[in-house]
C-alpha cells in the first residue's frame, strides 16, 4: 500500500506542475473558452468525488472525498462568477439605439 500511494502522490504532482504550465502560457484572450474548459472538467470531478464518498470504502476515502466535492465545487463556482465578469466587460454601456 505505501508504493501505491507514493506512485498515486507523484502522478498528482506531475499533473499539477503539468497543469500550471499550459495554463500559464494561455493568452488572456482565450481565458474564456478555456475556463469553461476547465469548469466542464471540474464538473467531472465533482461527480468522481461524489462516487468515492458515497461508496464509504473507508473513513480516509470518504473525508477526502468530501474534500475533493467541497474544492471542485468551488472551483466550478468560482470559473463561473470569473467568465461571467469577463463577458460583461466585453458589453457596451452605451444604451442601444431603437
């Protein structure tokens, strides 16, 4: 078991640092489309995150499965309210001729 969770730990770690440098190259004009990216991936792992806890395999897998909806939740959450202002900036406060 403790290779399986060092092997699980440095796969997470890659892809975090794997993560952090595609998103930092993006240009801010695709920061749009690539957080509904994001958000439709997030949505994913709220329902994996859904499925550990509700399967009660462990006390370990089921408090970390809370924590995992409670973060990707978030984070859903969080992309919409960000888009949402990205795209109002773009509307003209000028009001529009009838």
């Amino acid at each position: 078991m403790g290779t399986d969770l060092i092997n699980d730990l440095f796969i997470v770690m890659l892809a975090g640092f794997i993560g952090f440098e595609v998103i930092r190259r993006v240009s801010p004009l695709l920061h749009t489309p690539l957080m509904s990216l994001t958000n439709a991936l997030d949505a994913i792992a709220v329902v994996g995150a859904l499925v550990l806890v509700g399967e009660h395999k462990s006390r370990l897998s089921t408090i970390l499965g809370s924590i995992a909806v409670v973060a990707a939740t978030s984070n859903v959450v969080g992309g919409f309210l960000i888009t949402d202002r990205m795209l109002r900036m773009f509307k003209s406060s000028r009001p529009t001729k009838p």
